[in-house]
C-alpha cells in the first residue's frame, strides 16, 4: 500500500460530566481503486470487533453519524468498542474535486477497499453501521467476507438495483430537479422536505454549498447504477451475521427495506421501524436508535450488564405473534409503545421482530 498518511486531531463535542475529549486519528490508505480517509477513535478492546460506519449519499461521516455517537446514553457504547467511520472517496472535509473524467469506483469497488483498512490496522472484524448507499456497500462486503463481519446495522438499505420504471422516474426527476434536491428526496421524505425544519434547512445548505458537489455527484451515479444484492431467503445468497435492520415510518425507503426484511434468514434478522423518525432516524432519533443498538449487541453477547433504560423503561414488550394457516406461531414481532412500565425481551436475534417506537 502506497501513502499512508495520519493526522491526529481532537474533535469538540459536548461531554457528560466526567469525560474528556475523545481523541481521533484520521488515516489515508491507498487502494486499488484509489484512496480512501478514514478516522479512528478509541483504542482496540481484546477480544471485541470494530463499530465500522458508513455514510450515505450527500453526507460524510459527522453529518451522516455525529449525532449518533455524540448522543449521552451512547457513550457507554464507545467506551466498549474502538469505532472506525469510513468517508466514501472524494467526500472528506476538504476533500478535492476530482478531475473532469475521473472514473468514480463502483459501491462493489467502495466494498473492496474495505480489506485494505481493516488490513492496515490490523482489526480482524467488524460490526457494520450503515446508511443508505454505505449500507449497501457494508452488505456487499459481508457477502464476500463473512467471516469477518459479526453483525450489521443497515439503516434504509435497499438491496435493489434500479428496475426500467425507476430509471425513467430518476431521468424524468433530472429534468427538473437538481442534484441537491434529488439527494435531498433520498435522504428525507417529503413531508420533511415540504415542512422545512431547521434540520432540513441546515442539511439543505450542507449539500447546495457542498465545496465538493461534483464529487458528491459522482457517489450519487454509483448509488443509483448499483447491482442487485439477490438477497434470497433460504438460498445461498444471504447475510450470515445477525441483522438490524432500521427504518423510518413513511420514510423514502421504507418499501425497500420491508422488502430486504422479507428476504433475510429470519433467525437472525430484527426489523426497527421507528415513528416520528423521517427518512435519517440517526439524526432524528438517536435516542431510541442508541437503546435498540445497545440492545443488538447484548443479543450478540456482548455488553451483558448494560441498562437498558430509555426503552426498557417507556416501552413494554407488547408481543404480538400472528398464528399462520397450519397453526404455527409466527416468527414475526412487535414492539408497540406504551406505558412506562415493561421490559425488552432478552436472548439473541432469534427472530424476525419489528419495532415501532
């Protein structure tokens, strides 16, 4: 590998009572398909996997994941785990234009560099955190590498490569659209967009004034000429780590990622789908998102003694298990907000279970 390149910054960030600043080292790691920046906090824990993001289209890791990992009850979290948050090529903090004619890697091209990093610090596995068009790339890099992916976190993944329909939608969209408000229409719904909330306004700026649009563009083209998963459940084509998927009510992906649901192994599948979210939940809710993940990772055995208490205290495990034709319970459960009393269920993802909150 060519050009490793590290610069140690500490990043300002509001912290609880107690804590210091969490230090970062981000790091440039030359691939066959070009360079790719990635940032580091924390040190390797024995015996434990990498929290491993990646970001969606019209965003970079802090716009796509700060919320997230700066939120409170997330810090017992990242005290547990050395996390890695991977910038797509060309959408770094003062990343370059890339010339006129530069040939942008494909998301099976982004999934492929992932070796490279993980081989240069030395990190033997990961659970994946991703969003959008880097939930793809992590699940394409799981397909190929299983046995170093312990668990996933796809947040409004879709598995599909564009069908004819959707193509001439997009290309009828470009007539009259710009990019910013295309990405714009993926990133959010459109009850979000047409009510124009501070979020929406601060994320509209972020991407109409993005220094680095051209290239923005570009991960925006590989997203939308991406290939089929061909996820299958039951066949040879599956994810084989437990899963979360997550999802926004009337969120822009909501459809794709019922449908990814219905073709993942459902013993090792949970479906999250959060009300009051909109199309990011991550910046809308990481509360909640925070108490599911804590949750997803006891039931892969990790952070056994960890309080449950957002979820645990507002929710009450309402399990509804739908009888099927032969008399069968369903592997299908929901998670319905009520009282302030209750409990989550404990064990590993043993189910297909869908969560409204």
């Amino acid at each position: 590998m060519a050009e490793l390149q590290e610069v140690q910054i500490t990043e300002e960030k509001p912290l609880l009572p107690g804590q210091t600043p969490e230090a970062a080292k981000t790091h440039s790691v030359e691939t066959p398909y070009g360079s790719v920046t990635f940032t580091v906090y924390g040190t390797p824990k024995p015996k434990r996997p990498a929290i491993f993001t990646y970001h969606d289209v019209g965003l970079n890791y802090k716009s796509c994941f700060q919320p997230l990992f700066q939120f409170g009850d997330m810090q017992e979290i990242i005290q547990n785990f050395v996390r890695v948050h991977v910038d797509a090529p060309g959408m770094e903090e003062g990343a370059p234009v890339f010339p006129l004619g530069y040939q942008y890697p494909s998301l099976d091209q982004l999934a492929d560099m992932i070796p490279c990093i993980l081989q240069y610090l030395n990190f033997s596995t990961i659970i994946g955190v991703g969003v959008g068009a880097g939930a793809y790339i992590l699940s394409r890099y799981a397909l190929t590498h299983p046995d170093t992916v312990e668990g996933l976190v796809l947040i409004n993944i879709d598995p599909n490569a564009k069908g004819w329909m959707d193509w001439a939608a997009h290309k009828l969209t470009g007539l009259t659209s710009s990019i910013p408000e295309m990405i714009l229409g993926h990133l959010f719904s459109q009850e979000e967009l047409s009510g124009n909330s501070e979020l929406i306004q601060k994320y509209r700026n972020i991407i109409t004034h993005a220094p680095n649009l051209e290239n923005i563009e570009l991960y925006w083209n590989s997203y939308n000429n991406r290939r089929d998963l061909n996820f299958e459940r039951g066949g040879e084509i599956t994810l084989k780590c437990p899963v979360m998927l997550v999802v926004g009510d009337q969120a822009p992906h909501e459809d794709a990622v019922v449908e990814c649901n219905s073709k993942l192994d459902p013993t090792q599948t949970s479906f999250l789908k959060m009300a009051d979210s909109g199309g990011q939940p991550q910046l809308t809710q990481p509360g909640k998102l925070t108490e599911a993940f804590k949750y997803f990772l006891q039931g892969m055995g990790y952070m056994a003694s960890s309080c449950m208490t957002r979820l645990s205290r507002s929710r009450t495990a309402s399990l509804t298990s739908a009888a099927s034709i032969d008399g069968n319970r369903s592997r299908s459960r929901t998670l319905s907000q009520s009282s302030e009393s209750g409990t989550l269920p404990s064990g590993p993802p043993g189910h297909t279970m869908e969560v409204s909150c």
